[in-house]
C-alpha cells in the first residue's frame, strides 16, 4: 500500500515542494516518514491537520529557522511522501510515529507544533512520551479528552463537527474527497477558514495532494478510530490514560471564527496541564490561522519558544 516514490518524490511534485527547507526520509516506528527541515538549533517538530500535509508549515519552517531553531514538518502516516500502511491509525500509534522521528533526527526532545488532527497526536505524545517532549504548541485543537466530551454533549460541537461522524460510512469519503480532482479538498479548507481565504494556487496543491493514491482514505482513518472507539475498550483505555496531565509548557492557539472547533469546546483544556499554560485567540481568524494570518502566527510562536520561562 506504499506509494511509488516516483509519484511524490519529484521535485516540484505534489509533495516534495521546492524552497529553502531540504526534503528527506526518516525511518520511525516501522514506517518511512518523510519532512522538509531547515535551520540549526533545539529540534521544533511540525504537524499537520487535515486535509493538509507538511506544506501548510511553509510560512513556519523560515520563521523558526531565522529564530535559532531546527524547524522540521512532517508528513503523518499515510500522508504526502509518508509511507500508506494498511493499518495503524489510531492516536497511540500516530504519537509513537511522532516520537520516533524525533529519535530518528538523533534529538534527545522536541518542541511539538500540532494543528488539528496534528494537534491532538501533540496532546497525545506529550502524555505518552513525556521524556521526549520539551514543550508543547496546539493550533485548532482541544486536549483529547475535551474534544471527546465537547462532540458527546455538545450539540453545538457535534453540529459543527459533523464532518467527522460523516466519515464513519465506508468509502464513500474517500471517493468524495478525490472527486473531481480532490475538489472537496477546496470547498472544505475554503469554508473552515476566516475571513482570509487561501489563494487557488494553493489550494490546487492541497488538492493535487490528496489526489495521490490512497492518501484520501488514510487521512480519514484517525478519525473513524477517534468515533468507532468511543465505546470500544481501546478507545476507553484510551480514553483513560490522558487523564495524566501534560507536565510540559503549554501553548494553546486558536482562532476565534473557526467554524469546526467551537472556542468554547478548546478553550477548556487548560485543565489537563499541570505546567505554564498560555491561551491565544486569534480575533476573526478560522481553522487555520497558521496561513491565513502566518505572521502574527509565527511571531506568537517564536516568542513562547524563546520565552526560558513562560507563564501561566
């Protein structure tokens, strides 16, 4: 089920987009993981939400690398130049992914930058894996289990989550996704964002990313684990082992118009950090207010990242 190299390793390709970063594979917890680094420094690790993959860090990587950091974005399992294996979606897994490349670039801990689906692997790892977690930044994401409690009671959560629970039908997801040329692709990021909209060159690239074979259903396995588990003994162990607090520096980035993670729903997770907690709202900004605002974006992370001792 891995993809040919050849059909995203080009340069210029789908996946192995040209700029100042440099493209490589790692090997991680079984699988061949794929990123684009830049700079010297302590390791910043970048991940992705959906339907994205590493290139929604562009902005991200120059920024850090410039500040003094080792900035690296990578590809999730089943993701852009990421191996597609048949199975291991779920979030315990994905983390040991995370973790893993972290060890494989030879570093003893990471600072972790998640959004979305990338966010809550974040949450996920710095519980896990707390040795190799130095601190910790989520974008769009609630903690784990106030994710799971907002789209189990509230109704305004699960409405504007829906997408999620559509996933749970079988295959015709992933046929929607890649209709068309992946223009589902678009109409979504188009509509989960703010008042500033990405430009159609680069929504063509998400597009033309999803469009390799078999990203459009790997994409969607976390999230039928993250329901289908909900009342399955994984997903209640699951469930129960983030219970742990996160004992790392929290940043939690948010954007005030995101349509499908309801403030309120994000906002209540400073409860599950037991370490310097700081929350930002980004005023009219949506789903992805690494892109749609990257400088004020950017200029927020850098500052937390250099701040020896940031406060609660």
């Amino acid at each position: 089920m891995t993809v040919p190299e050849s059909s995203t390793g080009a340069p210029g390709g789908p996946v192995r987009i040209d700029g100042p970063w440099t493209h490589r594979d790692v090997a991680a917890n079984g699988a061949r993981f794929h990123i684009a680094e830049m700079g010297d420094g302590p390791l910043v690790l970048l991940l992705h939400g959906f339907p994205q993959f590493w290139w929604t860090w562009r902005h991200q990587l120059p920024a850090l690398a410039d500040a003094g950091f080792r900035a690296v974005a990578m590809d999730l399992r089943g993701v852009g130049g990421s191996d597609r294996t048949p199975r291991g979606y779920d979030p315990a897994n994905l983390a040991l992914d995370i973790t893993g490349v972290v060890r494989s670039l030879g570093e003893p801990d990471a600072a972790l930058v998640g959004h979305d689906l990338g966010g809550y692997l974040a949450w996920t790892a710095a519980v896990m894996r707390p040795k190799l977690v130095r601190r910790l930044a989520v974008s769009s994401m609630p903690h784990p289990r106030r994710w799971r409690s907002a789209m189990l009671s509230d109704f305004a959560q699960t409405r504007a989550g829906s997408y999620v629970w559509g996933f749970q039908r079988p295959w015709l997801p992933e046929r929607r996704l890649v209709a068309d040329d992946a223009a589902l692709v678009e109409r979504l990021i188009r509509e989960w964002s703010g008042a500033r909209e990405p430009d159609d060159e680069t929504l063509g690239v998400y597009r033309r990313a999803m469009a390799i074979p078999s990203t459009a259903h790997c994409s969607i396995e976390p999230y039928r684990w993250m329901v289908r588990s909900l009342a399955r003994p994984d997903g209640i162990q699951f469930n129960r082992r983030m219970k742990r607090p996160v004992r790392v520096p929290t940043l939690h980035l948010h954007g005030s118009a995101d349509p499908v993670m309801r403030t309120r729903s994000a906002a209540g997770s400073g409860q599950y950090v037991e370490a310097p907690y700081r929350w930002r709202l980004f005023d009219g900004l949506g789903h992805y207010p690494h892109e749609e605002d990257p400088l004020a974006f950017s200029a927020e992370l850098v500052n937390w990242l250099k701040d020896p001792e940031p406060d609660r």
